[in-house]
C-alpha cells in the first residue's frame, strides 16, 4: 500500500514539474518574442518620424525631399512591420491563441468575436470548413440553393388552406394592433 502512494506520489511530482517547466519555457519565450515585437514597433516608429521631420523640412523650406530616400525609407518600415507579423504569428502559437484579421489583436481561439474591435471571427474548426463551402459554391451550388428556394416557395403556394408547406395546420394570421398615440386621438376627432 505505502509503494502505491509514494508510486502515485512520485509520478504526481513529476507531471507537476514537467508543468512547471513547460509554463516557465512558455514565459520565457513568450517575453523573448514579445521584445521582438517591441523592437520592431521602435525601429518602425523611429523611421515614421523620420519621414515626418522630412516632411516637415520640404514644407518648411529648409530642405527638399527625393522621392528614392522616402522610398527606400517605406520599404525599411514594411519589412519591419512584416518581421513583427511573423514575431506577433509566433506569440500566438507559443501562448495558444490566434490573431484577430481584423485588428491585429491576439484571441482565444474559441471567440467568434475579437474581444477587441468586436470584429466576427470564425473558429479555429470553421475557417477550413468555410473554406470548403466557399470552394463548394460555385454557379452550380448557388442555382441549386435558387432550385431548392423555389422549390421551398411552390410548396408553400401549394399547401391546402390553414395548413403550412409541411402539411401542419398553419397558426392564425395575427390582427394587426390598433393605433397608439397621437393617431388614435386625430381620428377620433375628425
């Protein structure tokens, strides 16, 4: 009996340790990434002002601006805004979650809204699937989905009187409430 607890007690230490190691790799790697991210932001800000005092400087009449230095300084900030996506891609994977293509934002992976901006996301399991049904319609998924309404709309004209397309019998059509307010006062004046 005593080597079945200090058996499951052992293997319990263990699991928790693994655990702890792999949270405490994740944090670090999660922090590593994460000053990635923030130099990247630095150096693309750095180069925003640069092309601000530029700016500044032409229309101020001090100096004049070649259209190849503020070309080559665009090209330097997207290549740094791509190196940031793809720290930013790697800070997903490492903490589990996804980025949100609308904000930008990482998520959960289970939201079908970004906490953020509010922005329809699909999960994880339905982007493939969305994928496949947008793969799936084609001018023949859509006349068939035409077909199927037009079908669905004969069936209804069909159905005999006080019943639906399904054959049940169908629920009263509701009177239409009486006027409120100001309405109902004016014709009972006139």
């Amino acid at each position: 009996m005593s080597d079945d607890f200090f058996g499951d007690l052992g293997k319990n230490i263990s699991k928790y340790t693994q655990r702890a190691v792999t949270r405490t790799g994740n944090l670090v790697e999660t922090a590593k990434i994460n000053a990635q991210i923030s130099a990247e932001e630095k150096e693309i800000d750095k180069l925003m002002r640069k092309i601000g005092e530029a700016v500044y400087r032409e229309k101020t009449g001090k100096a004049e601006m070649s259209e190849k230095s503020l070309e080559e300084i665009i090209d330097e900030i997207n290549k740094h805004k791509e190196q940031a996506a793809e720290y930013k891609q790697n800070l997903a994977r490492v903490r589990g979650m996804r980025i949100c293509t609308s904000c930008g934002e990482l998520i959960p992976k289970d939201v079908a809204y970004c906490p953020h901006c509010g922005a329809p996301v699909p999960v994880e399991g339905e982007e493939a699937a969305s994928d496949e049904e947008n793969d799936a319609n084609t001018v023949d998924g859509t006349a068939t989905t035409v077909e199927e309404d037009f079908r669905e709309d004969t069936a209804e004209e069909e159905a005999a009187p006080g019943e639906n397309a399904a054959g049940e019998a169908a629920e009263p059509e509701a009177e239409p409430a009486p006027e409120q307010g100001a309405k109902a006062e004016e014709k009972t004046e006139e």
